[in-house]
C-alpha cells in the first residue's frame, strides 16, 4: 500500500496536479478538471487539477506510462485493498449496476446487505470504504459522540486538527471520513448517512420507505432472495411511489449480479500445535 501511495504522490508531482487518488467502482463524472486512466476493470486513478489542462492528451499519455512502470505495484495494492474490505471478486457489474440505481432514484447510495451476515455484498460508492456492518455501526457511534456535543461530524470529523477534548475514536472517525471525502467530493456526507441508515436496519426487522427528516437519512429498501436487501440511502426528498418502481424493475438484474458473486471464503483463523505425549 505504501508503494501504491508513493505512485500517487509520484503522479502528483510529475503531472503538476492537485490531487491523484485510486477509485474502485463508479463512473466518470466528465469533469474537465479530472483525467483518469483505467488500472483494470473496475478500477482507476484519478487526477485533478486546479483547472482545466489546455493540452490533456501529454498528460494522459504520461500517466499510462507512471501506471504501467509501477503495473506490479498497482495490481498487489488492488488485491489488497479487496482481500481488506472483503468484496468478492467479480462484483464490479453489480456495483455500476448500483450505481445506475442511484442515479436513477437520485439516491445518495445504493448497497447490497444480507439478514444472515455483516457483510455488503455491494456498494454504488467504493470510495467511502464501507467494510461491513459493523464496522458502519462503529463509525455511526463515534460520529453521534459529537452529535450529543452539538456538533457537525462531518465539519468535526473532517478538521485538519483534532480538538484538544475530542472524545475517544474521533481520529479514527476523521480518517474515514476525510479518506471518504479524498475519493470523491461530498463522500464524507453520503459515509455519515449511510452509517446511520445501517444501524436504523439493524434495529428495525421490517423496515419500510422513510423520507429525510432532519439530520436523519431517508431510505428505500426491496428483499430479494429471501435473504438480500437492497437500501437506497437518501439526503434530500423523493418520491416513494417512483422510487418503488425503479426498484421493482432492477430487482431482478441485482439478483442475478449478487447470485451469481462467488461465496466469501472466511480468513484463517490459524492453528495450534497441541503436543502428542505417549503414555
């Protein structure tokens, strides 16, 4: 991982930019100010720069060649990052498949979860580095320490400095959510609501459509597969009636995505040599 951010740091530098970062899953956004180049399917690096480059094709070529002399490098940093968030491999259509799903709805992020298992089968947004359930659960608790402080967690949590009376936990909280924020502009926001619209799943059997109120998410959920869920996370209003008929009509194109996921193996737990003493 160190060798994969010393290439960012690299391509930075060489190509003059403001930012470069490698995004998992999503789609271009076609901003002028943004050049990206494809590590493998699925996956990207992105650069940003202050303004629009007048002659982006030398960029382009420049960030082919950073890419393909560090290929090694970027291929075992990529295994690492989905043996650590635990996405099983080839999920990269369910997750565009998410991500059209979002933008139809105009949700903040669409996800995939299961009854029997902590895990996030899929996500519209890598990025924000949703491992599992319990780890939003984490997060979702460090995050309302501040709210009971009468505090913004996403303005908190994304301070450059940490506060001298920070309760415990926030550092972890701030490096997620500016990690979010890192791998796409308004990250932090959706992380923070999709953390709390998991724990209002894992207390309520049940759930059904809500819209935003206050500081709470809205959300959307349809079963499939008698033990998948599909959750639409959203900051603003919608409709529940439509947002009922796009789901209907994805349904079955996300239950064959997900069906169609090889199973999870789960990590070695390690062993023991236990001493065979004859009598």
């Amino acid at each position: 991982m160190e060798a994969l951010l010393r290439l960012l740091e690299l391509v930075k530098r060489e190509l003059d930019a403001q930012d470069a970062h490698v995004r998992l899953g999503g789609r271009s956004d076609g901003d002028p100010c943004v050049l990206e180049y494809d590590l493998r399917p699925g996956c990207r690096v992105v650069v940003r720069f202050g303004e629009p480059p007048t002659d982006p094709e030398p960029l382009v070529q420049r960030l082919a060649e950073l890419a393909w002399a560090f290929a090694g490098t970027v291929e075992e940093a990529i295994d690492t990052i989905d043996t650590t968030t635990a996405r099983p491999r080839g999920g990269h259509a369910l997750i565009d498949t998410l991500a059209d799903l979002r933008d139809a709805t105009e949700a903040a992020v669409a996800l995939v979860i299961d009854r029997q298992s902590p895990m996030i089968w899929g996500c519209s947004e890598p990025g924000l580095g949703l491992g599992d359930r319990p780890a939003a659960r984490r997060l979702a608790s460090q995050l309302a320490l501040l709210r009971e402080r009468g505090l913004d967690p996403v303005h908190e949590a994304s301070a450059t400095e940490p506060r001298a009376t920070a309760p415990e936990g926030l550092e972890q909280a701030r490096k997620a959510l500016q990690d979010a924020e890192r791998n796409q502009p308004g990250g932090a926001a959706r992380l923070a609501a999709t953390t709390r619209a998991l724990c209002a799943l894992d207390d309520d059997d049940s759930p059904v459509s809500r819209l935003p109120e206050g500081d709470e998410p809205g959300l959307a959920t349809k079963g499939f597969g008698g033990l998948y869920r599909v959750v639409l996370v959203f900051t603003r209003p919608f409709s529940p009636l439509r947002v009922e008929g796009v789901l209907r009509r994805a349904l079955p194109i996300i239950e064959r995505l997900v069906l169609d996921l090889p199973p999870l193996e789960p990590p070695p737990k390690g062993g023991r040599v236990v001493p065979l003493h004859r009598d």
